[in-house]
C-alpha cells in the first residue's frame, strides 16, 4: 500500500509543476510579475501569513498561486515562523514583529507592514480584535467577510455509525435528542470504553478534571453531586477507574457508556460533562494521553470524539456534528454550558494598506469563496497522498477554473481613487479600448482626480484620472475631486498641483478663478496673494485722500508717519482696518486742522485759537480758557447747596411726624392725603429711572423725564446744570466761553504722537436757550499749553454724552457719587440721632423707637429706586473703540481705575446692606406681622407701620396682600 501511494506522489510531481515556477499555462511569467511598493518607496512581495493548521496552509496556497500567475504580484509566506493559530494572524497583519509571542506581540504604530493577507481567519477572537482596532487603529486589519463556510468545535460521531442507528431503528443521532436513555439505547452502536486501551488513557487526577472551579460549577448548574468527589474540600471529577468520567445516564451500568475521546488535558471537558448530564446522554469523558493517541483512536469508528471543522484529521470518517440546543447567551456567561455553541465564521483578513497599495489584490481575496465541500477534497488528499501543498492546491486550480475565475477581478474595474492605466503605453487613459489590451488600475497622479466612469465594456463601473481645471488644482494623489483656488490665489493651467499666488497690484477676492483683478491706478498691495480690494493703497509715505472708494494718493508732509495703505479716514479715526501697523499718525511736536488734515505744524506755530463747528449752529470762534466762575455767584451756590442739605434733615424730621399718626377705622384727610403723595412720588421715581436709559425721547417726554428725576434723591439732579439758564441770563459776557474744560485720562484709539484725550464742554444755544452738547476737538498733550487749543495729534469729531449734565465746580466724579450714596445712610443716621437727642428732652417729647423705625424703613421704601439705581451705576461701564471702559453715567472715571474701585466699595456696601438688606426686612416683616398682630406684639407692628398702615391685618388675605 505505501509503495503504491508512493509511485502515486511520483506521478503527480512529474505531471504538475511546482508554484515556483509557473502551475497555470496561461501564467503571467515571473519574470513580469511585481512587487508592492509604499509611499516610502520601499518594495516587497505580497504577504500571506499562514498559521499552523492544515486549512490555513491550503487557503494560503491556493491564493498565492492565483495571486501570483493571475494577478501578477510576487509573494511570500512565512513559513519561518509557525507554531501559531489564527489569532497569530491577526497581529502579523497589525505589522507586529513577533506575532506568534504571546507575551509581547511587538505592535508598534506607524511601522511597515509585510504581512498583507490571510485567508481562513477564525474570527471567534472578539476581544483581540477589538483590542487591535482600538490600540493600532492605522495599521488594524480588515475583515472582507466569510471565505464560504462556517467554523465548528463541537463533539463528532462517525458517518457510518449514524447510518446504521438511522437504517436499524430510525434514530438520528446527530440530535441531542435521541440519545437520551429513556427512550433510546445509543450504545448499541458504538464499541464500550472497555474497548479503549487505558494505556492511551490520561488519568483523571492529571487532566482538567482535577479542576477545582470547573468541577464545582459542574455540581452548581447541574446538580450532579455524585459526579464529583470532594477532599480536603476541593472538588474532583469522580472516575472510579481513574479514566473514565461516567454521566448519570449510564453511572450504575458502565458497559452502556458510549466512549468520548478529547486531546490536551481535557479540551472542553466541563463543558460536555454538562452536557451529557443535562441531556441524560450515556456518554463517558476520556482525555488522550498524547496527540497521536487523540488523532488515532477516534479512527476505529466506535466512538464519538471532540473536533474542529475544517481539519483533515477525521475526514476519512465523514463525521457528523451532534446538534444540541441553540446557543443560550445569558446561560453561557453564567458558566451554564449546556447549549450548542454558535458556528463561527472563517474569514479573510487583509492588511490596512493592501487596498491603496494592491487594489485588485485586495478585490481578488475579496472575491474569494469556497466552499466546506471543496475545502475539505482539499485538506483530504494532501492527507492521502502526503503531497505538498504547492502542487495539491495547484492540482486543484488546474481542475476547478470555472470556481476561480470569477474571484479574479476586471483589471479595468478601478476604484475611486484610482483610473485606467494602460501598462504599454505607459500612460493613464480614459476608456477601456485600447490595442494594446494592457489596461490595469493605478492611482491617480497630482493634478488630476478620480472620475467615475460607465461603459458596456467590463464587469462595471470603472474610474479615469480626469485632470484638474483651470480655477483649481489637487496636490495629493488618489483624490476624488479637485479644490478651487481659495481667495487671494488662480490657476490658469490645467493639471496643476497648486495653485499661484496674485502677484503685485493684483488682489482676487473670489474661489476658483483663473486670473486676479488689477488694483487702482498709482496703487499697489504689500505681497503676493492679496485678498480683498482693501488690500490694495497707498504707497509708504503717502496718503489716500479720497473718501468715495476711489484712490488720490498723494505724498506725506513733514511731521506725518504714512505706512502703506495709508488713508485720510484713518488718519481722522485714529485706527485702521488693516490694524495699527497701517494707522497713519502725526508725529509728537506736530499737530494738523481740521481744514488742512495733512498740513502738519510744530506745536511753535500755534494759533490762539480754533474754528469749531456746533451742531445745527452757526460757526463760531471760541477761545480756551480757565473755569470761569463769578465769585459772588460761588458764594451763592455754596449757600444754595447748603441750604437744600438743611432742607433734606428738616424734610427727614418732619416725616417722623408725618408718617406716624394715630391709625383710625376710617381713613382720615392725612392719611389719604399722605398715601397718595407717597404712591405719586414712587411713580415720579419710576418714570424718573426710565427717562436715565440711553433712548433717544422725544422731546416732550423727555422733558417729563427730566422733572420726574428730581425725585430719584441723586444729587447729579441738583447741581450746576439747574443754573445753566440762570448763568447764561445774569452773565452774557460768558455766553459764548467756555464754561468748563477737562481733560480726560483715557485715549481714543488714534496711537498718535502725544497721550489722547479728549476735550468736552457745554455751549449756549441761541436757538434753545439752554446750554447743549458740542463736538469738539480731540487733542491730546503731556501738558496742555495755557490759552491754546494745539497738541501732538490730530483731531475727530466726537459727541460728548451728558458733558452738559456733568459740569460741576470743582467736584470729581466718584466725590459726587460718594454724595449721592451717602444720601440714605446718612438719613438713617440723621434719624438715629433724633430719637437719641430726643431722649434730652422731657418725656412728652421723645421720639418712640417703633416710629423712628418706620420712618426709618418709609424713607428707604420711597428712596429704594434711587438706591438700587445708584448701586448698580459703577456696575454699568461701556466701551471705548481703543478697548477702555468707563462708567456709563460717569464716563470721566475709567473702569478698573482706582476711582472706579472706590466707588464700587461704596456700591457693594449699598447694595448689600441697604437694597437687599431692606427688602430681606420686609419680606421677614410681611411674613411674621400677621403672628405679631394676634399675640399683641404691637411695638414690632409698629415698627413696621410703613408696611402695613394702608392694610387691615384682620383680613385673611392680609398676607398675600402685604406680599404683593
């Protein structure tokens, strides 16, 4: 027989030749075949990683042939480096270095890969590979899906042993089913475990019966407490002879036992020994002693055994799966593993790179699919014959072209990406005729894109290399579309990589465009790729002075700084769009006028002084001067100021009064008379907070407004403005001077040759009759020259708000509102010392505690608008187009200045000890008066009279009242 088998071998090896040179006649020829090449440069064969099982050998093989003489690429398989199974795989074609080491793979990202393919791939390793794809997510593999069949681990019986329990008794063993002993006798058709030598045996007490955890989750899920033996309370498998385990099914009766033969040290024991138990199946556990031992004694066809699919080695056997019950995933991940595990899919796996770097290579192990059929003819005669598998899988291509041939992909069907390319010629084309017959797929060059193209000719669509447009242009390769120009740039060529730059006096402000628009005349831009109109000016050292959009430049005088694109606008606004390196300036010791912006004169040439121009007013010539205030006038005022300080104690005094009369069933004249005068002033109060928004009024409401403001108690309200009209009629020699002068520390945002500032003053209105705001001059100096009007800057119109408002004598801003905040504590204090110099007096005279305290809290009710608005005015700052800030109603004092952080002080005091110290007061008040009032706690009633004496407590709604 093996002389036979030999003169066979001989025979095959002379009739086919070996895949180092050429299996198919119709081969392309080594010497025209390929290698890969990377980006880098570098080139190498196709690589398919074999692992050590038979099947992987024959699938490796089989398409090594085809990729070689069909294809035309070169491979290589390493055959240096087995000794692993599937999983192997999946790290080789990660481009680790030492896949098949379980310790340390040697993954590194970013690192050339030489492994490319792998066919029949067990894709079971769920955790690996998601290891894989998370960790090394540029190099992981692909799955190209199922090569055709399906992957089994499970127990086996022989073909012939199910025939004859099917054609004896009708019993189809290959069904969980039919073994149980209640109704079938399965021994009657298999050899007994007396029929295996316990010499090919392993004990029981060296195989994984000897597991504590397994034994014990085997008691656990099925309760068999007899199959198992416990010492020194560890669990064992029960095997009275020390090789067999029996199942309950055939315990008593050893000789009805069907023997069930695994490898290693028990492959899969607890799970079967489940399984038998569950199922009343009489099946006995043996563990082969060695491999030979498990490969050779399943061959006598008596027994059932564990095994994998495919794998030739029981193939001889025809065996048949036993089928059991539908995989039970939450039973399985309990440890209960009584139903049929899922079949697993054996698949192809390919390196990340193969699809740009082999296209059709990759489409070819796509394609690829066999069947379990064909598979196992193969696996089966190289283990017959003892062949190699280089001619076995080239006998099989030889037999089965009509299998293959349509795993070979159209040479002409390109992916996106890629286009025709004729390998003659040399050259991409852009239809599938050619003479030459030569057309494959290639990448497509920089310059040109990816354009998909459908024909009649070929198994499909296909691609061409289409090139770039004018407007556009594409440095990468395998690009699917062209990118337009972006502003500032063209192209007007086809096929380019990159586009050009706008050169000098030329600017494009759109995408996609062939050309660039030409600047103005006697302009020009600072560079290359300009972007906007803007772009284009002046040259250095002049200045634009149109204002319409068109260009006038003209030259720089002395004592002006003119970059380029230097413009009158910005010369005038103190800032440019292009930023501050583009802001034309006056250079320090020169200013200009308003009538000659660009004639710049030395801070010696002076004049006394300047034109200004009033708003909706004549022009009129007005001269700096210091502060002028009669003396007698001073005098008066003063007077005047003080007065109305005596007016407001006296007014706070009288209240006392007032606001604490005998409370009687009826309302009386008083009463009423005080009520309504409160409610009048709150509302007065209301309307007077509404006329301080930044609203342009009209002017009958705002003069409404402006008399309602007396009432807010802010002492803004009550200074000079209110004898504006008064000094303009005594004094009409000042009519036309200026009243007051200040210089503001924050600057507009002009960078200029001095420090800016900004002047602000009031003038009188003959068409008013009242003083309004002017725009004036905007100059700035170190220091100011007495009785002029010059500085080291140019000049802006601006409007001045509130300037009129603000003219005090010589008071500061944060003084005036330290004034007005101090208007409630101080009356609060003012009352305070009533009650304790009332205390001076005979006894008919004091004040009573209660009563002050209402007058206390009635004078913060009527004040309470004032004094959250004066609270909250320092919170309240708007900005300047240089980025400073100031307080909106004191626009003199500069946010984060150290006047604006006393005046917040001042605020937060305010704010919080008053506003929402008061309202906490009432709201505790209105809470608790209800209670005071029916245990007779009438001084705390009376101290919150100001609350209550418009309301009668007895109501039961009296509290919802009070709270509203």
């Amino acid at each position: 027989e093996n002389h036979r088998v030999s003169m066979r071998n001989i025979v095959l090896s002379l009739l086919v030749p070996l895949v180092a040179g050429s299996c198919l006649p119709d081969a392309i020829p080594p010497e025209n075949r390929k290698n890969l090449v990377n980006p880098n440069g570098e080139t190498y064969p196709v690589g398919l990683f074999v692992s050590s099982y038979a099947a992987s050998y024959a699938a490796q093989y089989l398409g090594s042939i085809l990729i070689q003489e069909m294809l035309g690429y070169n491979t290589t398989l390493n055959l240096d480096n087995l000794r692993s199974g599937a999983l192997s795989g999946y790290y080789g074609l990660t481009g680790c270095s030492t896949p098949t080491n379980t310790d340390d793979r040697g993954c590194i990202e970013g690192v050339t890969t030489y492994s490319h393919i792998t066919f029949e791939s067990w894709s079971g390793y769920h955790h690996d590979w998601k290891f894989i794809q998370d960790t090394y997510s540029s190099m992981a593999p692909i799955n190209r899906g199922n090569m055709g069949y399906m992957g089994f681990i499970t127990a086996f019986i022989p073909k012939l042993v199910q025939e004859q329990a099917y054609s004896a008794q009708g019993v189809a063993l290959e069904y969980y089913r039919n073994w149980n002993v209640s109704w079938n006798q399965p021994w009657n058709f298999f050899g007994g475990i007396s029929s295996v030598e316990k010499r090919n045996l392993m004990p029981c007490n060296a195989s994984m019966m000897q597991d504590d955890p397994a034994m014990r989750r085997h008691v656990q899920f099925t309760g068999d407490t007899d199959g198992v033996v416990i010492a020194n309370e560890k669990y064992s498998g029960r095997c009275d002879d020390n090789y067999w385990w029996l199942p309950p099914a055939c315990r008593s009766n050893p000789s009805t036992c069907v023997p069930w033969i695994t490898g290693g040290t028990g492959w899969s024991v607890e799970e079967f020994m489940q399984k038998f138990t569950t199922w009343n199946m009489p099946v006995a556990v043996g563990v082969a002693t060695t491999w030979g031992d498990y490969t050779t004694l399943p061959l006598a066809g008596n027994m059932a055994f564990y095994w994998w699919s495919p794998d030739p080695t029981f193939l001889e056997l025809s065996p048949l799966r036993v089928e059991f019950p539908d995989f039970n995933k939450r039973e399985h991940d309990q440890g209960i593993q009584t139903s049929q595990l899922n079949a697993i899919s054996i698949d192809t796996l390919v390196s990340r790179d193969l699809p740009v770097l082999a296209p059709m290579v990759d489409r070819f192990a796509d394609n690829l699919e066999i069947s379990q059929a064909q598979m196992d003819a193969l696996l089966l005669e190289q283990k017959n014959t003892g062949d190699s598998w280089e001619n076995v899988t080239c006998r099989w291509v030889l037999a089965n072209r009509a299998t293959w041939q349509k795993w070979i992909p159209d040479q002409s069907a390109c992916f996106p990406g890629f286009g025709l390319y004729d390998t003659v010629v040399k050259d991409f084309v852009e239809m599938r005729e050619n003479a030459t017959n030569q057309i494959t797929c290639q990448a497509c060059p920089p310059g040109t894109f990816s354009q998909k193209l459908e024909d009649s000719i070929g198994t499909g669509e296909t691609y061409i290399c289409v090139p770039c447009g004018l407007g556009t242009s594409q440095p990468s390769g395998a690009a699917l579309s062209c990118t337009p120009c972006k502003v500032g740039g063209y192209q007007d060529e086809n096929r380019s990589t990159e586009c050009k730059r706008c050169p000098f006096r030329t600017y494009q402000d759109e995408e996609g465009q062939v050309a660039c628009k030409s600047c103005p005349a006697s302009t020009n831009t600072l560079g290359l790729g300009s972007i906007a109109p803007s772009d284009c000016g002046c040259l250095e050292d002049q200045i634009d002075m149109d204002r319409s959009g068109s260009f006038e430049c003209v030259a720089c005088m002395e004592g002006m700084k003119c970059p380029a694109l230097s413009q009158l606008v910005d010369l005038e606004n103190g800032t440019s769009a292009n930023g501050e390196l583009f802001t034309p300036m006056i250079m320090e010791g020169f200013y200009t006028t308003k009538d000659s912006p660009t004639e710049a004169s030395t801070l010696a040439e002076q004049p006394e002084s300047f034109t200004i121009r009033s708003s909706g007013a004549a022009a009129r010539e007005l001269a700096l001067v210091e502060p002028l205030v009669p003396p007698g006038l001073e005098v008066f005022v003063k007077i005047a100021q003080g007065l109305a300080v005596c007016g407001v104690f006296a007014f706070l005094t009288l209240a006392y009064y007032l606001t604490s009369s005998k409370v009687t069933a009826k309302a009386t004249v008083l009463f009423a008379t005080t009520a309504s005068f409160g409610m009048l002033v709150m509302s007065m109060q209301n309307l007077g907070l509404v006329g301080t928004m930044t609203v342009e009024w009209p002017e009958g409401l705002q003069a409404l407004f402006s008399f309602c403001q007396l009432f807010l108690l802010d002492i803004d309200s009550y200074g000079f403005s209110c004898l504006a009209g008064f000094l303009a009629q005594e004094f009409p020699e000042y009519r036309e001077r200026l009243y007051e002068f200040q210089m503001f520390t924050y600057p507009i945002s002009m960078r200029l040759g001095f420090d800016l500032g900004s002047i602000r003053f009031c003038s009188w209105s003959y068409d008013s009759g009242t003083f309004v705001d002017t725009p004036a001059l905007v100059l700035g100096t170190s220091a100011l020259i007495p009785g002029t009007m010059g500085g080291g800057t140019t000049y802006t119109e601006i409007s001045l708000a509130q300037s009129c408002q603000s003219i005090r004598f010589g008071q500061s801003e944060p003084i005036r509102y330290l004034l007005t905040a101090l208007i409630f504590p101080v009356g609060i204090a003012w009352l305070a010392l009533g009650y304790g110099v009332s205390r001076f007096f005979p006894e008919k005279y004091h004040w009573e505690g209660p009563k002050v305290c209402s007058t206390m809290g009635a004078f913060l009710q009527v004040g309470f608008s004032t004094m959250s608005a004066t609270s909250l005015a320092p919170m309240m700052c708007f900005q300047h187009p240089n980025g400073l800030r100031s307080i909106l109603k004191y626009p003199g004092v500069i946010c984060g200045s150290a006047d604006h952080t006393s005046m917040l002080v001042f605020a937060g005091i305010l704010l919080v000890v008053f506003v929402f110290g008061f309202v906490a007061l009432c709201g505790f008040a209105v809470w608790k008066v209800p209670s005071w009032s029916a245990k007779r706690r009438d001084h705390l009633v009376a101290s919150v009279r100001f609350l209550v004496f418009r309301f009668r407590l007895a109501l039961r709604l009296a509290r919802l009242y009070l709270g509203r």
